[in-house]
C-alpha cells in the first residue's frame, strides 16, 4: 500500500494531547467517544489507502484536461468520488439539521489528513465544497440552505470559492467582477475568476460557484464586495436543475503539481450575464468568506501535514530497502540498507518529528474549535474560540512551510532515484509547493497572526499559551534522563524567545509597522516551532507514563520529542535574534527598491 | 533578457574579495588583468544572456527525447553547441599545450555561474567534457591526451563520466561493469550505466565516455577498480572516427528538471564488448576520479550559485511589477508593487544575500585553486591547495542546498502565478533539486568534510580559517553604524560556533564515529554559513572604503551584508547546538529502525 494512515500515531494525539473524552463529554458530541473514534479513523484509513491513494500517482500523469469549456479528470476520479460521497465522507462535521453528521472536528481532522495524504489534488474537491457549505450555513438564507446544503453533503453537488481575479491575489479590494441587480431580485454576473478550484469537472450534476462581486452602487474597496451563489445549471424551486448558467471555464492551467485537480480561469456573462443570486447582506462578502476562511486555512494547514507524513512513509520505505555503503562505525564488513547511515536517520528524524510536531499543534487546535462549539459556558466557548483563531495562522503558515522542507528531504533520501518522476517521491515536493501560497500565503497569515491575532488582544492569548508551556517546563523537570532534560532546556529557551518576540509585536507595531510586517514571518515560524515543541513535550510527558503498555510505540514518542528538541527547536533563538534584537524590518528595509 | 549577468558584482568579489591582482601576478596568469576579466565577462555575458538564456524554458518544455537509441536534442541546442565552442568557452582554464586557453580559474568561474544561469540543461555538456578533459589530463598518457584532449576543447567530441549503475551510486565500491583485457592492449567492456549526463545527443560528432570498470583479476571493493576510454565510435591512430564502439543508449530518465540534459542509461558490449582504452594504471581509477572530482564538485557548487541568482533575477522583476495591496505602514493610500511589502522584501534580500555569499565563497576558493597551481613556492601551493580542498565540499554542499531554498522563494514571491509553469518560476525550483544529490550528495559532501577535509589534518586548515575570521571581526570592530555592530557580534559568534563544532568532530571522529556523522551535514551548513558570512563580512569592509567611488551600489553591499548578519548567521548558534551541546547522534539514532 502507498500509504498507511498512521491510526495509532493520530489516536495518541486525540486522546492524550487533544483531550477526546473532554470533546466526547460535549453536549451533542456523545457517540465521538475512543471506541467510534478507532471506528471511523480504521474505515477511512482503508478507503484513502485503497481507493485514494492509488490515484494519487495517476493523477500526476494523467491530469485533468480540458476541451471546450469541459473538464475530463483524471480516469477513476469519477468513480472514487462517488466511493467517498456514498462513504458519507463530505458530511462528517456538518450539522445533522441538513444530513452531516454533526461529528467534532477533533474526529474529522484525522480523516482529512488522511483524505489529503491520499490524494491531494483529489481532497481539495470536497475541501472546495466544505468551504461552499460553511458559507452558506454562516450567511445563506434558510432557503438557500435548504437547497444547496444537503445536494453539497451528498456529493451530487460541489462547491467552488470564487476569489481570485488577475489584479486581485492577496488584495481582495482589486475585485473587479460586476453584479447586476434584476428585477426579479436576482442578479447578472459580469467578470473574470482566476485560480478557481474544481472550477470545472465531470465527477458531479452541478457546480454551486460562490462569487465575490461588486454591486452597481457598493463602495470602493473591500466594503463594497457582496458574496453570491453562481450554480453552473440554474437551480429549481423544487431543487430540480435547469438551464446551463453563463459561466463558462475557458481553460485551465499548466501546473507544478495536484496536477489532478483542475484549475479553472471561469468566465462569468459572456452572453448575457451569469444568473446569481445574493447571499445575507449585500456589501458583507468579504466578512462572511472570512468566518469560513479559518476552516479553508486549517484544512490547508492540515495538507501540510497529510504530504508531510505521505513523504515521510515513502522515504521510510525507501531508506529501508535501498543497500548502500558499509557502516560508519565499523559495526558491518557489508554494505547496509542506508536507514543504518546516521545522515539518513537525521533526514528521516526531521521528517518524522516535524511532521508529528505539526499534526498535534493541528488536533489542538480542532479540540479548542470543538469546545468553542459545543461547550455550555459562552466565556469558555470565547476563550477557546480565541486560542483556536490564534492557532489558525499557524498551523495553516508553519505546516505548509514545513511540508516543503519535508518534500524536499524525501526527494534528498531516494539520491538520485529521487528526482526521477516515476520513483515518485518529486510529485509530493511539487504537489506541496502551492500550500504556502493558496489560501492566503505564508505572508497573509503572518499579517493576520500579526494583527488580528497578536495585536487586537495585546498578546492576551500568546500569553496564556506561554503560561501553558510554562507549566510544561515544569512538568518536564519532574522527568528524569537525557531526552526529558533536552526538551525542557529548549522549550524554556523557546518559549522565552517566543515571549519575546510577542511583547516586540504589541510593543512595536503601531511605531515602527515595518519593522515588525519584516519580522512577521519569521514570528509565524518562530510560534510554530515553540507550540508544535510544546506539543512533542506534551508527547513525551504523556508516553512517560505508559512506557508499560508498548515499550516500542512510546519510546519512539520521547525519542521523537528529543529530536525534535535538539533539532528542531534551537531555531527558535535564531529567529528571536532576526525579529527582535536586529529590530527585523532594519537590515530587511536599508536595500531600496533601486538596489535590487 | 530573461537573465543579466551581475557583471558588476561578479569584478567586485574577484578585486576585493577573491584577490584578482595576486591572481594576475602569478606566473602564466599575466593576461588576467581587470581590464581582460572584465572584457572576458562581457563576452561571456552577451553569448550567455542572448543566446542561451532564451533557450533554457524552451529546454524545459520541449526536452531532449530518445527514439531507437539515438537523442534528439531541444530544437537550439545544436546551433547554441556550435557558437559555444566557436567562442572559445570551453577551453577558458584548460593548458595552452593543448589549444587550451591557461586562464585562471578564478576567472573562469564567473564564466561558469554565467552559462549555469543561463542554462542548467546546456551547460552540463560542457561541465562533463570539463570533467572528462581533467581526468585524461590526470592520468592519461601523452598520445591519450593529444588524441582527445584537443577534440574535447574544441567541441568537435564532447566527454561522460560513467560512475553510477543500479546497485552502485553514493557507494562506488559495488560498480560491476566488467573489462576484459585483449591482446592487442586494450579491453572489451560489459555492462550497464545509468545516470550518465549528456551520455547520447547530436551535438557532436563523437562522446568520450569515461568509464569505471573491474578487470578479471582485480581485487574487491574500491581498490579494483579502473578507468577506461569508451569512445562512441572507434577513434583511429590518426584521431579520425571509425565504427560504432559497442555502447548503446538504451533510454533516457524522465525527471523532474534539466530536462533539456539526457540522462542516460547506457549498456555496454551486448553485441561481443565495447572497445576500450585503460587509463593510467590498473586498479587506480577511483583516486583518479578524486583528483578530478573537486573541480566538479566546485562546478556543481556554482549551479547553485547559477540557479539561485536566476531566480533571484526573475523575482525582483516580478516584484518590482506586480501591483497588490497598500502599505503597511500607511505611506501610500493606492496598490503598490509588492516590492514595498516588508515581507516581500525579507524574501527577495534573503534570495540576494545567500547568492551573494555563496558566489563570493566560490570565487575565493577558485582563487586558492589558482594560487595553489601557479605559486613558485611549495609551500605556498601547498597551504593553498589545502584550503581550496577544504571548501570544495562546503561550496558544492551548502550552494546547492541554499539553492533550493533561494529558488523555493522565487516561486513563494510570485505567489499563485509561481505555481503556474508558464511563469517560468517553477523551473527553477524544479531544476535546482538534482544539485544537492549528484556529483556526491549533501551527506557525501560532508563526510568528506568531516573526514579528509577535518579529521585528516586534525582541524589544522580549520583552524586558519577561524584565525582570519577573528581579525575580520576586530576589523569589523573599528567600523562605525548599525551595520558592522550587528556584523560583529553574529561574526563573532558564528566564529565560535564553528570553532565548537571543530572540535568536536576532531576530538570525537574515532571514539564516536555515529554522533560525528550525524552531525556531518549541520556541520557542512554551518561552516557554510560561518564563511559565507565571513566573506559577506569582507566584501562590507570593501565598500566601506569606496562609497565615495558609487554610494549607491557600495552602500547596498553593506545593506545586503547586514541583512546577512541579522538573518542567516544566528542560525549559526541553533547548528551548534545540534551538532555539539545536543552531540547530534544521539538524538538521531535513539529511534531503531523498526520504530520509523
């Protein structure tokens, strides 16, 4: 198999770091206990690997093309989308009042991970398509919900964001795409939509394109950008489907990678405008696609991990079987599989580490997501949406990050074999490459952990967590040996650079803007290496005590985390030394724009 | 002009940094003047930016293709040979005794990065038939080398090396190619070679394989084997070309970049053995090979310089035209070009300042290269020789690695658009990959640091480096500015952080030889980054005194040298870490195999 979802791994992380009971005690969360968990995570781990992750190789050499204004995918694509949708898969986290299953996230983020680990440019249909759910729930009308939700849950339906235009990437004011309003209470789209993901294709009856466009009398700039509902076939008062819509995919791109997944330039009212038909308040569309933007970037955040670990499995295999040169140390006369050359076992350590460290800072996260949900007490719901809105940036910006490094390093473990395409390993090393771009790049998300993140509260948040690692620090002081006192000297040492930084972003931002945006991604990472070594902490404290229960499988926990601490984690200083003692944006601003 | 030339920069690192006037005193160098180098770099420029450069996405999107054992080059390739040939370029640093032009290799070098980042694709001919000309100049005989050597200069032939087969890469000492001695003196060859760059095309009229083989009676492992002449057609006493030798291309790899290069896999006598000729003695084709090794192993270390700067190239000029979003700091109330954002800028003086310190690192090594060939004492050629070897590793280990990075951001600054293959971004992303794996991987690259390079000499050349780095710093310490502080104090410590790790691989090597290893690449990086740095370190000290002659580009010196300093050699201290106080191995090697 091609890939093997690492159950036990992520069921370690539900339970002893994410707190599954805890999400298993919340008021409508009943049936997610660790039996149902095992249950679900065993069911899709067997559909993703055999169905999915196969497909995965195809689809890189097969990728979906186009031919007038229609999408071919990938052959076996049409068939294993209606596998996942009859599978109940899109409907997991979604709300049973419009057939989801009302599952936590904690549960669902494991599936994903394994959904994206499988088949990336597969995932990113049905990724499309939760963000198209969740933004008709948080602003549709209920008839709106009512036609769209359960077609969409049920995979006879997709759904599409429609963002990007050719002047308009990151900056969202740049919206040029026009919507006229009809008589009828409808409006006529007129524009062009770039980038647009499964934009165009062949594996489901209609397409539900969620727009951004510009009213005749909005105002300039990102208030004045209403959100529609472009379906590809007008739909029906009964739901039934009617006439081809005017919007029309007039190609698709030549791409590094998820070469699968087409990539659509869509072409709204060429003959006589594109039927639409408003969502909520006209002028409000940037504000709903933001509600919605935290699940589409920890869903992408979570790709970093899927390729991260699909990686990491291969190279794994790799390194086992490859025989290569003798031992550095003396202990064999024969050459040996290259896993016994310390090099390769420091490669495949990062992979593993970083990868593990990144996936515990994600089932956090969800866990805080679920409480913030679910939980009875509005302050307790506040605080842990909070911590969860913090984290978003993070898990989204440092994992995807860490996944080309991870690419990179199993293309580096195969030698030369790996920069052969049909070894594979240099499709996860393309295929990664977009994730710190789409969905608001690296950049994007330093800006919003910057300000709507670390500013708007004054670093009230950063500071809890800081506490929080605090006390792990403590705990991991109470441990004895080698791994425990590594990770608790680099975690102190991280979580004072992390403080530090902190308190230069609330300090600095309103004086010197320039200074800290320079820094701004250094903090990300910066955050991300100090929580995610939280996590392996945590880990490690955790295994501690169970060491009786599987001697190999929690050994492997502390000796990851010590890695990770001696690896890893001195970075942290590096960085705080980049943002805050040479005051980041300096050095960044003394070259003019002429000097380069 | 997709690519221009730094002509400026590249004088600037050969006069104040690489010694160009010591170089030009030299006996046999005279004609290595500046006004010659610069009149050199300028023709170079020209070829390179007019003729090759346009043909380096066409390489990439029409790749050389194999059909019934022949390979038909991209369209371009043939006319592009001719003029390459034509113009002199490959016979630059090669003796004047056989029509070769004797220049310096610090000269030649420019000429290299030129071609690289031109294109990677064409430029490995060249470099391969360099590698070719060095090894018969090595250790051929006289009537070899009058038969070849001029051949090869003059482009009629081009050269191979023909190390790898399926079971024997990193580790040579398992290569199974056979060579039966005749009677008449020369060999019969049998069996297969793969990877072998520009091993079949149509550029030329015959390809000199160099090929490693065992003869019947030679003893096991790297002691046995030896190195022989495969002609691809039979090449008659009179240097005429007679039939076609027994060695076929069977096919060629599809990869993941170069794809312009034929990578071939080449089988050897399956119609009755492959005519060959022995070079030098029997049994001693390994050390040969080393010999020539480091002057390809340099090359390889310039590709990613090369790469790097083209990407860097391509960057700025998207960033300078590409108009998105307002200024952070408020200075402007319309789009601006994403230059002005803070993290934009981060990216793009990231790009520049690793390219720049690995350029000037290269070229001082070519420098003590040309001391250590020229120099009338000994000694002198000695002690230079000694350090031009240490570095070798360094520059092909630490330049190849940073170009993955500095191409990565390339396509990060391009966002979206970078992904996409038409922008031409990718490219670079794609290509750089094969440079940290052939001619000696990273970890290759560093075990020769650790073990010839450190060990051997039990740090000594080390030790001299950090000695000069310190009266750098004290250099430093006589400056005024924000700019040589900051300068001083990550010099300084980057300094002891590679003195700490020097020790530590001297002091630990014998005793434990899996801890050393496991270090080895930080260890590479960080010497990397420590002389890189030290050579930024230099090159500020230089502008420091000429800002009257042209403020703006010396001033950018410092700026980029301080953005160094601030950014990249606190990394210094996180790498010590790793490999010293964390005794790199033993985090790494406490997960078992069967744990991955």
């Amino acid at each position: 198999m091609s890939y093997t979802a690492p159950i036990k791994d992520m069921l370690f992380v539900m339970k002893e770091l994410a707190g599954l009971d805890e999400i298993a005690a919340l008021p409508g969360y009943e049936d997610a206990n660790v039996e149902t968990a095992q249950a679900v995570l065993e069911e899709s781990a067997k559909f993703c690997g055999e169905v999915l992750a196969p497909l995965n190789v195809a689809g890189d050499r097969h990728p979906s093309s186009w031919r007038d204004g229609t999408v071919t995918t990938t052959p076996g694509f049409i068939d294993a989308f209606r596998q996942f949708t009859a599978g109940g898969w899109q409907s997991l986290q979604h709300p049973v009042e419009y057939e989801g299953q009302g599952l936590p996230k904690l549960l669902a983020t494991p599936c994903l991970e394994m959904l994206n680990a499988a088949n990336l440019s597969f995932a990113l249909c049905p990724m499309l398509t939760d963000g198209a759910i969740e933004a008709l729930l948080t602003a549709g009308s209920e008839t709106q919900k009512q036609t769209y939700v359960p077609k969409l849950l049920s995979g006879v339906w997709t759904g599409t964001m429609n963002l990007t235009e050719p002047q308009a990437g990151s900056d969202l004011a740049l919206v040029r795409t026009r919507a006229e309003p009809q008589p009828d209470g409808t409006y006529k789209l007129f524009g062009t939509k770039i980038f647009i993901t499964w934009g165009e294709h062949d594996m489901a009856d209609n397409i539900v394109h969620l727009v951004l466009a510009r009213t005749p009398d909005a105002p300039e700039g990102v208030k004045g950008i209403s959100l529609f509902i472009v379906p590809k076939f007008v739909v029906g008062a009964d739901g039934s489907i009617g006439e081809r819509n005017d919007v029309h995919c007039v190609s698709i791109e030549h791409k590094l990678g998820i070469k699968a997944s087409p990539t659509a330039v869509l072409q709204f009212g060429d003959h006589g405008g594109a039927t639409g038909y408003l969502i909520g308040e006209a002028n409000r569309g940037l504000e709903y696609m933001f509600i919605m933007m935290n699940a589409a970037r920890f869903a992408v955040g979570m790709q970093g991990v899927a390729v991260s670990d699909r990686a990491y499995q291969k190279a794994v295999a790799y390194a086992k079987e490859r025989v290569q040169s003798r031992p550095v140390d003396g202990s064999a006369k024969e050459p040996v599989s290259i896993i016994h050359h310390p090099d390769v076992r420091r490669m495949l350590a990062t992979m593993r580490s970083l990868t593990e460290a990144a996936r515990a800072l994600a089932y956090v996260a969800a866990a805080h997501r679920d409480i913030a949900h679910r939980h009875p007490d509005a302050t307790t719901r506040a605080e842990h949406q909070a911590v969860y809105e913090f984290l978003v940036p993070i898990v989204k910006g440092w994992s995807t990050e860490l996944s080309l490094d991870v690419a990179s390093l199993g293309v580096q473990v195969h030698g030369g074999m790996g920069f052969i395409e049909e070894t594979g390993a240099a499709q996860y090393y393309r295929d990664a490459r977009i994730l710190p771009i789409y969905e608001g790049t690296t950049a994007i998300q330093a800006n919003d952990l910057v300000g709507r993140k670390t500013l708007r509260d004054g670093g009230e948040v950063a500071k809890q967590l800081l506490a929080q690692i605090g006390q792990t620090v403590e705990a991991l002081g109470a441990q004895r040996g080698a791994a425990f006192e590594s990770m608790r000297q680099q975690l102190a040492h991280g979580q004072r650079a992390l403080q530090a930084a902190v308190n230069f972003v609330v300090w600095n931002a309103k004086n010197d803007p320039n200074a800290v945006f320079a820094g701004s991604v250094p903090y990300l990472k910066l955050a991300g290496i100090v929580l995610g070594g939280w996590q392996m902490a945590r880990a490690m404290l955790a295994a501690a005590g169970k060491l009786d229960e599987d001697r190999s499988f929690y050994q492997a926990k502390i000796a990851t985390a010590q890695f990770f601490a001696e690896h890893v984690l001195p970075q942290a200083a590096a960085l705080e030394t980049s943002i805050v003692s040479a005051r980041g944006g300096e050095g960044v601003l003394a070259l003019t724009e002429d000097q380069f």
